[in-house]
C-alpha cells in the first residue's frame, strides 16, 4: 500500500479544469493570491468563485479544496472542519439498491457494526456504519444507467491524516468484493 494521499489536484487534469472554468489552475491560484483568498474561509473561497467568478457550485469546490492544498492551508484528505476523510470508489453491474445491499453486507462483515442507516429506496442509496471512536464509514451508490452504479465508500471523522493510505487501502479491497 501507498505511504502517500493524492491532494486535490492529482485527479483532475488541468485541460479539465481550463475547459470547465475557463482559466488554467495556476490562473486561479494567481486570481485567488490576489484578492488574498489564503486568509479567507473555506465557504468564502467558494462562493467568491462561483458567485463573483461565475465558475459552477462543484468547480468551485474542486479549485477551493485545491488551491488551499497548494498553499498549505489544508492537508490532503482533510476536511473543512480539520478531520480526515478517506474515499474510494468503483463501477459495478448492478442496480444502485443490489449495489448498496451487497456494498453494506461486505462493511458489516468487515467491521462487525450493522449500519445505523440503511435507505434502499433513495436515487442514491446508502448505508452509514458508525464505530466507537467516532469515526464512521458511509457506503452509497449511485446510478450510471445501463444496469451499472458507481459504489463509494467513505471512512470519516478521523483526527488524523496518519492512517489515510492505509484506510483507503482497506477500502478500496472491500470495494473489489462486491460485483
């Protein structure tokens, strides 16, 4: 397993983010250290960009998260709130609601814990497992089409950014045990 959490940047290519937001990464960064946005709250970043800049509610998230990553505000993995945060997801074929019920049969034998929520009936299932030390893991899934989902797994609330690769490691071997 890695030693190493990608930051914010490393999954989106910088052609996806000129094409979505009209400028390059870097020509964010550069507009956002101008208007001193290293000093700025996390919503307030974002809502500078997509209210004043005009750049879609998601983007704006990405280029946040992102541009707080580059200036050492935030750790990758880390949460507005200062938890750490591990996702993982994959494509399987089945519908979303046999996704999440075998998705949350593999948690629960992994974990021992029953989800303390499990909604079957949602366009985007999911089940939320919480555990003793105030961590949780929240499984979904949500439709492609074409008899195919997208499953996710998040472990959240850690204090740390300590174990991230090794957790999503350990996710991402639960993810293979479903389809």
């Amino acid at each position: 397993m890695g030693t190493s959490v990608e930051g914010s940047t490393e999954g989106v290519g910088d052609g996806a983010v000129l094409g979505a937001t009209g400028r390059e990464r870097s020509e964010w960064f550069a507009l956002l250290d101008r208007a001193d946005a290293a000093t700025w709250r996390h919503k307030d970043i974002a809502a500078w960009l997509s209210g004043e800049q005009g750049v879609d509610a998601w983007w704006a998230q990405h280029l946040t998260v992102a541009y707080e990553q580059a200036r050492g505000i935030r750790e990758p993995g880390q949460r507005q709130d200062g938890t750490f945060e591990a996702s993982v997801s994959r494509t399987v074929a089945l519908d979303p609601a046999d996704a999440l019920q075998a998705l949350a049969a593999v948690v629960t034998a992994e974990l021992g814990v029953e989800p303390l929520a499990l909604n079957l009936t949602a366009k985007h299932p999911t089940a939320r497992f919480p555990l003793d030390s105030g961590e949780f893991v929240l499984a979904s899934a949500s439709p492609l089409g074409d008899g195919r989902s997208s499953i996710g797994l998040t472990w959240g609330r850690m204090t740390d950014g300590t174990r991230l690769a090794e957790v999503k490691g350990e996710l991402r071997e639960w993810l293979r045990a479903v389809g």
